[in-house]
C-alpha cells in the first residue's frame, strides 16, 4: 500500500483542493490524484480539512471541577481564585489525572490536539505539578500537552512561591508562568518580570505570564516584559496573556507600547469567553468588557492568538473545550466582522496559537506531522459560524475521532424532509 491513510479531495484552509497521504506519523504526499491505494480511503470532498485547534492558555488543573466545594457566587475573578485556594488542597492526584483525562477526551473529539496549560505551583505538596505531568505523559501519544509553572497566588506573595516555581521546573514543567498584577505592589510585580524572564533565559525556556488581568489603566507589567524580553534576548519566545488593563489604557499611552511590543517579538493570548465574564465587575455603566486590542496590535504585526482559559472550573462555569466556541466569541467582542478578519479568527486558533507556543511539524504540507481534521463546513469562516462539526479527527496518524454530521430530519408541509446547516456547498 502507498499510504496508511488516503484523504481525497480535501478542501484547505486557503481554499485549494488536495488529496493527502499519511504514511506512519507523516503527511507524506500533498496532490490532486494521488493513487486510490490507502489502508483506510477518506472522501473529504467539499468539506474543510484543516490543521488541529490550539489552545495556548488554559488550566487543565482546575478544568471540570465546577462546584467542588462550593461554586463562585459572585463570578468574580477574586472570588475564583479564593475557591480555587480551597479545592487545591484538597482535590486529590488521581482525582486531578482523572478530571484532567476526561477534559483531553473532550478535546481530541473537538479537533484540539495541543493545549498549553498553566499548573498552579503554590501549595507545597505541588500535587497539581505531579497531576499534570502524569496526565502529560498518558496524552503524548495523541495530544501535545505544555505546561507553564504558574505560582497562581503570586511570585512574592507567599514564602515558598519562588521555591515552588523552580521546583515544578526542575520536576519537568518547561514554560515560566508568573502574575505580576497579583504581587503586593506594582514594584513587586515589576521585580516578579525580572525575575521570572532571568530564570527562563538561564534555563533556555518560554515565557508566558498572566500578565495585567486587570482593569486598572495603570497596570502596565507588559512594557516590563517586553522590555526584559529585549534586554535577555528572548525574542519569540514570549508571551503575555490576558492583557486586559490595556483595554483601558491612555490611547496615547498605547500608541507608544504597541511598537515596543511587535519590536521585541512578544505574543499576546487573549481569552475572550473568561474575560468578558470577569472584566468590569466593578463598573456601573458603561461596563467594560475588558478584551485587550486585538485588532490594533495585528495592525502592528503582533501575533495574537485567542485562548479558551477555563472550562467548568472555579472561574467559569460553562465551557466545552471547543476552539471554535472561543473564535466565535472572540471574533464578536473584538468586532472582527469583515471577511478577511473572521478568516483570521479561524487561523487565531489553528497556526497562530501553533506559532505562539512553539509547535514543531504543524500544519498540512509534506513531511508534517499527519495531525488535522475534517470539518462539515466548506471553509474557515462556514466553520467559525457553525462551529462545525468535527467529522472526522486524526491525530499523529491515527482517526482518534469521527462524529456524524448534525442535519436535521424534517416533517414539514411542503417542505424538504431534510435540513443541513451548511449554507455553501
Ligand atoms: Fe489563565
């Protein structure tokens, strides 16, 4: 046989058609009429075969706990935090592997095959560290997990979050986390960026902190990380996520900071769904909403990625794990409404995020990892509308997860028996 896996008639994401060979874990041919000689034949025609969703900012330690203890019942950002403080402690390893698995079955059926997660490092007993290591290690075969040393109560603010930092990176966890905005003071949070960008350029890691999550104007941490990110030489690879105080911002203030940002080569990972929920709590009218600007930094040529965040956990009781969810909320909030913008909240959550947190071998050409999907859409914006069914999933080579398409049997007066909700093709 030529291929382990033979995909005719695949539509990309920019619109060209291709059939695609897998051989092993590879894409190993890219062409229209490749030989009809696969173990397994897939006909894509007319449907949208794209590279898999990538999250890069989500917390998998604390995803599907909703309401364990108690649920949040202010919704406020704070408040979350609190909670979590309190579920940390007592939530056991093998309850955190087993939610955690649970949460990577929904992924791989919703196309999302690398997720980047931050690890809370601030109990002592770093049980959520060796949760998501273990769960890290079961997954690799079908999905890329990263994890971000991320002292979730502050660098400074507790006598062993330093400690714990370095600890959980020595334990394996290979991106430096951090949350300046929570520090005591401006000036510890200003202090916690030094530091956290030292210790990744001594170890030759990523950066990627909760960096002004805020609505506070003044919270202005993502000059200091951009300027470290100069300073140490970490071009490309850092970002900041959130980034939310820079929705209020001076303008002129932000015409300055923008340029310095796309200078030094740093990232931004907003998170529509969760900031939206958790931004301007503490306005009356007009209440802001808190997502950071997209839209002006793409102008810059900063790459910005949506993340998803959180998925029924201490902060946001809803959630399914689906990329396509956080494109379509996202694509509202940042009002990215023309064609060439809600294309580009597709590619947000397929290459870019890819690029943001570093991923080698993705995408669909010849000699790429053989990971991608088969959506009931005819092209990337059909798919953020509806977001699309996931037909058909593979991921290093193997179908992992095929769903039926979702059209409606109808019983109607005069009308079609059947109705897709496709409305191209
Ligand atoms: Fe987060």
């Amino acid at each position: 046989m030529t291929y382990d896996i033979l995909i005719t008639s695949a539509t990309l994401p920019d619109g060209t058609t291709t059939d695609i060979g897998i051989t092993g874990d590879k894409i190993t041919a890219l062409a229209t009429d490749l030989p009809r000689d696969a173990g397994q034949i897939i006909d894509a025609t007319g449907d949208l075969v794209a590279p898999p969703f990538v999250d890069p900012h989500f917390h998998l330690d604390a995803a599907l706990s909703y309401g364990t203890p108690r649920i949040n019942a202010s919704g406020t950002l704070l408040e979350g935090i609190d909670l979590w403080g309190e579920l940390r402690d007592i939530a056991t390893v093998d309850e955190m592997v087993e939610r955690a698995l649970t949460y990577c079955d929904w992924a791989v059926s919703m196309g999302l095959l690398a997720i980047r997660s931050h690890v809370d490092t601030t109990p002592d007993h770093l049980n959520t560290v060796t949760a998501m290591l273990e769960v890290q290690r079961i997954v690799k075969p079908y999905l890329d997990l990263q994890l971000v040393a991320f002292p979730q109560d502050g660098l400074y603010r507790s006598k062993t979050g330093r400690e714990n930092v370095i600890r959980a990176l020595d334990m394996g966890v290979n991106v430096v986390g951090g949350i300046p905005h929570f520090e005591r003071t401006m000036e510890d949070g200003r202090a916690s960026v030094k530091d956290l960008c030292e210790i990744a350029a001594d170890r030759g890691l990523m950066v990627d902190l909760h960096c002004d999550e805020t609505d506070d104007p003044m919270s202005r941490h993502i000059e200091t990380l951009a300027y470290e990110t100069q300073r140490l030489g970490l071009q490309g690879r850092v970002a900041g996520s959130h980034l939310t105080s820079m929705h209020s911002m001076d303008n002129y203030y932000v015409s300055k900071l923008l340029p310095l940002i796309a200078e030094v080569g740093v990232s931004a990972i907003p998170n529509p769904l969760i900031n939206i929920v958790l931004q301007g709590r503490h306005d009356t009218y007009p209440k802001r909403r808190g997502l950071t600007r997209v839209k002006e930094m793409q102008a810059m040529g900063i790459p910005v990625g949506w993340g998803q965040d959180c998925v029924r956990d201490p902060w946001y009781s809803l959630g399914t794990g689906d990329m396509l969810d956080v494109a379509f909320m996202g694509l509202h909030v940042a009002q990215m409404t023309s064609p060439a913008e809600m294309r580009r909240c597709f590619d947000m959550v397929t290459q870019v995020n890819a690029q943001i947190i570093g991923l080698d071998g993705y995408g669909i050409y010849e000699g790429a990892t053989a990971s991608l999907q088969i959506l009931d859409a005819s092209d990337p914006i059909e798919a953020v509308r509806l977001r699309a069914e996931r037909l058909c999933v593979i991921s290093k080579g193997n179908v992992v997860s095929t769903k039926p398409r979702p059209n409606a049997t109808l019983s109607l007066p005069d009308r079609p028996g059947h109705v897709a909700r496709r409305h191209q093709a």
